[in-house]
C-alpha cells in the first residue's frame, strides 16, 4: 500500500469523494484493514432511517412480513453487539430522501417489538455515541413517543430538529424539553415545532442550561405568551440566531414594550399573523456586534413608525428586511 494511505487526513479526503456511492465504500472496505474502518465510517455517517441498521443482523435473524422488519429469533449479545458497533459510526440522523431511500429498501420499516428490544439492549449513549445531527423526521414511520427520541439524546449531539405531535401529553412534552441540558447539554442549534408548526406550544423551557446554544427556531408561540417565551429565550445568552413563528391573535395591548436583551444576536426572524412585541431591543451597547437581518411579517396593525437606530424595530403593516449596525450609523430596508 501506498505510504500515503498510512496519513488519516489523506484517506478520509479520497474517501469522501465516495460517499454518495454505498457500492464503491463497500468495495473500499473489504480491500484492506487499513482502509475498512474509515470507509465503513463514511458509509454509516449519515442515515434517514434504522431499517439499514436492523439489516445488520443475521439473516436468519430477522424476517419481512407486510414490509415490516421482525425478528425471527433472538439475537445473540455478539450479533447486537456488531450493530452497536455500526450504530457508531452513525454522525447525522436525518429526513429521508423518499427518492433515494425508496430505491434501497422500499417502503420497508422496522416493528415496535424491534426497536424495543434494540434500546433494551443498549442505553442512549452507548448505541449513538457520536450523533451530532438528529431529525424526529427520521423516526415519523414509527410514530414513536418521546422515549424513543430520548434513546438519541447525548452530549456530543449538536443539532435537534424536533417535532412534536399534539397528541402527546403536554407534560410529556415540557418533561422532555426541561431535560435537554442534561441529556443534550452540548447542543448548538435547536429547532421545535408540534404538529409541523400548526399547534403552539402552551409552555417553553428556559434556554440558560444551553450554554453553546447559538441558533434556536420556534415554530408555534402562543402571542399570549410571548413575554414568557422571551423570558426563557433570553437566557440563552450566547444566541447568535433566533426564528420565531406566533401563533394566535390574542395579547396584552397595555403591556407595554417587551425587551429582548440578547447581546449576541446577528439574525432575527419573526413570523405569523400578529406580532404582540411592541419593540425588541438588542440592548449592549458596548459591543461591536452587528444585527445583519431583521424579517418581519406581514401585520393587520395599523401603522408603525420603524426605528433602526438603537436597534429598536416597531411593527410595520408590511414584510420588511431590516439591515444595521448595532449603533444606528448606517442602516438599509427593504420591502420583501
């Protein structure tokens, strides 16, 4: 073998010419010890779906009946302990692409019996231990419950796409928030959402236990809430990146203005029928840091003034996009 392939750095850089090709990091795989490990890690690193995971048991093992994955017998502690192995190499959990998961196992999935005994095998960080990317949109054929979710939870997860379905019980939904900093306390981007964004959600946990919190998206804001919600999102301090979707047309009128005090925030959108807020404010004004984008929505408020400078935007009965620097010497707008 050539001594350059003894360098990590040069074979991941050759493999990951191969990733979109299964077949040729399969072939890379089998060529040599020195080669299967980062091929197979290429490989596995991103899936949409435990089917492919599940078919790494013995044949004898599993069976398929109406498409749904079963287990003939019982797997051996080595055989599971072979697909633990592969479940590591796993680096992103993500929605499927319909086209190409199709293509690779059709309409297959994997029944509840399974996945219960997979999890009672192994706890969350030791079948996932180097996920750092986990879509709930990954998990939608199961219509699994919060649990589930749970078993993908650890502390090198760094992105969570999540989607909650209405149907759970609130307090199930709110438990597993508030344990967010403990089972996920490494995570820099978060996105929440109950029904695709279609309900709101009635209590938000405070983000302050995030401490590499950058980015947060929330897709359902009770406006009758909003200034709890802002409470709780404030904390998160080091928040670079804020969505904000609000839902509902009932608020306060005489609450007066509603600060939000996040020093390190670049990007602000907000979006829904109404905007309860009456100001927002990006309040330290010894920083040089620079609020690039507001995007505000379309409103049925009557007219407002909008004010750049000190970053103090009021409600505008239409969408704008909103440039400035944080001391209000230059700023530009712009209908969308």
């Amino acid at each position: 073998m050539h001594r350059a392939f003894y360098s990590d750095d040069i074979i991941y850089s050759v493999l990951t010419h191969l990733r979109f090709s299964p077949t040729d990091l399969k072939n890379v795989a089998t060529t040599c010890p020195r080669l299967a490990g980062p091929a197979l890690d290429i490989l596995w690193s991103e899936q949409s779906s435990l089917v492919p995971l599940i078919m790494c048991l013995p044949e004898d093992a599993r069976k398929i009946m109406d498409r749904t994955i079963h287990l003939s017998r019982e797997p051996t502690p080595s055989e599971w302990e072979r697909l633990r192995i592969t479940a590591s190499r796993v680096r992103k959990f993500i929605e499927p692409d319909s086209d190409v998961y199709d293509a690779f196992y059709p309409k297959l999935c994997v029944s509840g019996l399974v996945l219960r005994r997979l999890f009672e095998q192994f706890s969350s960080p030791m079948l996932f231990p180097n996920l750092f990317t986990f879509d709930y949109k990954a998990l939608q054929e199961y219509n699994p419950d919060l649990s589930v979710v749970r078993m993908f939870m650890s502390a090198g997860l760094e992105a969570l796409f999540l989607d909650v379905f209405a149907q759970f019980p609130t307090h199930e939904a709110e438990q597993f928030l508030a344990a967010l900093p403990v089972e996920a306390h490494g995570l820099r981007e978060l996105s929440i959402s109950m029904d695709d964004g279609d309900t709101a959600f009635a209590v938000l946990p405070s983000f302050g236990m995030l401490p590499k919190l950058i980015t947060l998206t929330i897709s359902g804001v009770d406006v009758y809430m909003t200034r709890q919600a802002i409470t709780n999102i404030q904390q998160a301090r080091c928040l670079n990146t804020l969505n904000l979707n609000l839902h509902g047309t009932a608020y306060d009128h005489d609450g007066g203005i509603m600060a939000l005090e996040l020093s390190s925030l670049e990007r602000l959108s907000l979006s829904g029928d109404v905007l309860p807020v009456h100001a927002l404010h990006s309040s330290n004004h010894y920083s040089s840091t620079i609020i690039r984008h507001y995007r505000v929505p379309p409103t049925s408020f009557p007219d407002r003034n909008h004010c750049v400078y000190g970053i103090v935007i009021h409600i505008v009965p239409k969408s704008w996009i909103l440039e400035t620097d944080l001391y209000g010497g230059r700023n530009r707008s712009g209908k969308r």
